[in-house]
C-alpha cells in the first residue's frame, strides 16, 4: 500500500493537539507551530497510523466475501427481526444501475451492489437491516419502516446514502423493481 500525500499544516493558536484527516487524496496534518522536525515527522507516521487503523475498523467485514455477507445477515437478522429474516441466498454482485442492493421475497435472495463495500459498517448493516426487512414486509408501508427502524442508525445510513449517490451523480432511486425491491 503506498503512503498518501502529506500536508502539514503548522498554527501558531495551536499549542497541544495533533490531529489529521482525509481531503481528497491527500492527508492533512494539524501540529503547533513550536515542534520540531523530528517531532513532526514522529506525529506524521502516528497520524497517519491512527487514521488507516480507524479507515480499518469503520469497514465491514461482511464486505471480504458473499460468506462474510451471509454471516453478518444472521447476526443482524437475530439482533434487529427477532431472527424471523433467513434468506436463502445472498451476494455481492457488480455495481447495480440504479440500486444498492436488491431483494426477491419469493425466492428469498438478496444481491448486494460492489458499490457498498467500501462504506463504514453501520452503513452496510442500514442496507441489509432494509433488505432483511424485505423477507417480512414486501413493499415499503408503515409496517416494513416499524421493522427497518429498529436499526438506531437508520435515519444516518439514508442520508450517508444519498450524499454518496449524490456526490458520485447517480441516479439510484427507491421504486419497488418488478421482480424485486430494490433499496
């Protein structure tokens, strides 16, 4: 894995904290403007370490394989759907036109988009709570909303969502598909 590009931003209101974050393809690190160049190139290596550790653990690992996926389904079906949503078959599949993830209730099948591997876990776990939720209620009533909003973050992964379809200018929606229903 090569090492991002590295800004070092020195403020002189600045007197104790450390901080750094992502902009664009490049890292920004915040240091007071007193420390010195070892100081600095020592605070450097630890931003930098804390940030991939974080990057880490905020990705789920459901999104390693179409195993992974079908593991935490269950976990997240017992924690939030009583453990009444078992599909028969979930994957990830190539990145949907229009969709996140898609679900078939008579067949019991739930397809994942390539897209949502990438996105913090509790994002992840919104998506398939929604597409679990689908093997209860099929459409999206009061009833399907009730189950879905048993997941705390519900509210958060939605608009998560949409500012990434919006950021990358797709065109997703959440009409029910003929076949399925797509989030």
């Amino acid at each position: 894995m090569s090492e991002p590009q590295v800004e070092v931003r020195r403020s002189k209101r600045r007197h104790q904290t450390v901080s750094a974050y992502r902009d664009g393809g490049k890292v920004v690190v915040l240091l007071p403007a007193r420390m010195s160049r070892s100081e600095e190139k020592r605070w450097v290596e630890e931003m930098l370490s804390r940030l991939r550790r974080s990057e880490t653990r905020r990705k789920s690992p459901a999104r390693e394989s179409d195993t992974a996926l079908s593991d935490r389904c269950g976990e997240l079906a017992e924690q939030y759907l009583e453990g009444r949503a078992v599909p028969t078959g979930i994957r990830w599949v190539a990145p949907m036109r229009t969709r996140w993830a898609s679900c078939t209730p008579s067949e019991g099948t739930i397809r994942v988009s390539r897209r949502l591997r990438e996105v913090p876990s509790w994002v992840l776990d919104y998506v398939l709570v929604h597409e679990l939720t689908h093997l209860l209620v099929p459409g999206h009533g009061a009833d399907f909303w009730a189950w879905v909003h048993r997941y705390p973050k519900t509210e958060r992964a939605i608009g998560y969502l949409e500012g990434l379809a919006a950021a990358a200018q797709l065109e997703l929606d959440g009409d029910d598909e003929e076949d399925g229903i797509g989030l």
